[in-house]
C-alpha cells in the first residue's frame, strides 16, 4: 500500500476537506446517488483526521450537489 500524504491546510482552505469527506464517504456506499472515483481516490490518498475535524460524514451534502445539478441542467435545457 502507498503512503498516505500528510495535509497541512488550515482556515478556509482546510474547509474543502470537508466536501471531500462528504462526496468521497458517499460514493463509496453500495447504494451512492453521487458516484466519484477521483474523490475516493484522493480521499484515500491522503493523511488527515477527517472525523475529528468534521464530524461523521453527512449525506445531504451529495443530495444537494445531486439536487442542484439537475437544475442546473434543467435550466440550460429549457434555455436551449
């Protein structure tokens, strides 16, 4: 197994850490509605205590990156 690479963000910038946890955490559930390889791969790749900055994972962050995406696919095709 490869090393995990240590991140040493703070502020704002750690803050991305957090839709990382979230998508990564959903999209590797059997039954994901958000499918992301890369997010898992990075997820994985990574040295950093995702749980005791963030808490467990929330899935409503996938549902609504699910939910806003479809509208705005939704507006463009009534646009088009």
């Amino acid at each position: 197994m490869t090393e995990r690479a240590p991140v040493n963000l703070t502020g704002i910038p750690e803050t991305m850490l957090w839709t990382l946890h979230n998508r990564a955490s959903e999209a590797k559930r059997p039954d994901a509605i958000l499918r992301d390889p890369d997010a898992i791969r990075i997820y994985e790749s990574v040295r950093y205590d995702f749980e005791r900055s963030f808490g467990k994972p929330d899935g409503s962050h996938a549902m609504r990156s699910r939910c806003e995406f479809r509208a705005i696919v939704t507006t463009r095709f009534a646009a088009s």
